[in-house]
C-alpha cells in the first residue's frame, strides 16, 4: 500500500491577505504618541519626577525641533 503525503487544506483566496486588529493596537499607541507630542511641545507643564535634568533635555529636543532653519 503507497503512502499518500499529507497535504494542508488549501485556503480560499481573498486577493491579499486580511488582518484584524483589536481597537487598542491602534488606540494605545496613538495615544502615547499624543501624549509624548504635547509633552514635547510644552515641557513647562510636563514635570519630570525626580531629575530635572530631563527637563532640560525634553527642552532642547524641543528648541532645537522648533528652531531648525
């Protein structure tokens, strides 16, 4: 008796391929993008805990973002 391969049960085709997403891959990381261009933005208002040497950094990053010519 010949063995017959095991073959994998062919999928319909849908013209490309279809990935679904559950609402908080987009949401969450649309938020801290949000969150991290307002703090960016205005760091008077985003108050670092504990170094305030990162405050200065979040500063120039924003000085030198804004004032580029």
């Amino acid at each position: 008796m010949p063995a017959h391969p095991h073959t994998r049960p062919r999928l319909a085709d849908r013209g490309g391929a279809q990935v679904r997403l559950p609402w908080w891959a987009i949401a969450l990381p649309t938020l801290s993008f949000a969150v991290l261009l307002l703090m960016m933005l205005n760091p008077s208002r985003a108050h670092p805990t504990g170094d305030p040497g990162l405050g200065r950094v979040l500063q120039s990053i924003q000085h030198s973002v804004l004032h580029q010519a």
